[in-house]
C-alpha cells in the first residue's frame, strides 16, 4: 500500500549578493532499497510545483512523494549567512508524514530538538550519505 506525503521544498537558492545561502535536501530511506537520495527520486515524485525560493537568485520546487508503508522521509534545510555560519534541521518523517525526529545542526554541532533519540541512526545515515560536516553530534543515543 502506497502513502502520499508530501509538501516538501527543495531549494537551491542564493542572496543578491551571494553572502547568504539557503540549501533544502531530501532522502527517502526505504526498507527494500535502501537509500533513494534527490538524484534517483523521479520514481517517487508524484506532483511537483514551481515555489518561490528564501533568496532572489536560484530555484525551488514543492514536491509530494508516494512512499511505501515502513519507508522513512529525511528532509533537511540549511542556511548560511554572511559569517559563513551554517544553521538548519534535519527532519525524520514516516510513511504517514508524521514528524518522527528533528536535529538541529549549527556549525557542526548537531544536537536533538523534537522526537525519540531510536530515530537519530537516520539522522546519521543522512550525515554520513550527504558528507555534512559534523564535529559533535548530542543526538541522545550516544552511549553512556
């Protein structure tokens, strides 16, 4: 069976002056494929809308995916300013859409901020997959 989740923006877009930065990604990790990133995501996009990106210059687009029952949905959004200070969430979603788990990620420092700590291996995974720099991480699994 076949859920329909959706309204995520992905964004690709820049400042005027190119100081300030705003970057969205998604991961789709499904239990019989593994990892599907944005580049093998056709297949699970159903509608796709044209939005209007933070920042004048670049792209964004508001998409709804079709995922199977089990899947999970990591949607991620990060900005950079003008101190080249890197600031955003990582987000876990289930098959239904429900937020499962959030991130927040600063500099490097990644730390828990909504949900049960099992769900941070995804946060993880999606770290490890995308190569996010990341100095200490406080997702509330770490072993004591």
């Amino acid at each position: 069976m076949s859920y329909i989740v959706g309204e995520y923006v992905l964004e690709n877009s820049r400042s005027r002056t190119g100081r300030h930065r705003r970057v969205s990604l998604v991961m789709i990790y499904s239990k019989d494929k593994g990892i599907v990133d944005q580049r093998n995501l056709k297949k699970y996009i159903i509608e796709e809308n044209i939005a209007k990106p933070v920042y004048c210059k670049g792209s964004a687009r508001r998409i709804k995916l079709r995922v199977d029952k089990g899947d999970y949905i990591v949607y991620s959004y990060f900005t950079r300013n003008f101190l080249n200070i890197v600031k955003g969430y990582i987000e876990v979603y289930n098959y239904k859409g429900e937020l499962l788990y959030r991130a927040k990620y600063v500099n490097g420092f990644l730390r828990k901020s909504i949900g049960n700590p099992v769900n941070a291996w995804l946060v993880r995974l999606f770290t490890d997959y995308f190569k996010i720099p990341v100095k200490e991480t406080k997702l509330g699994d770490e072993a004591k």
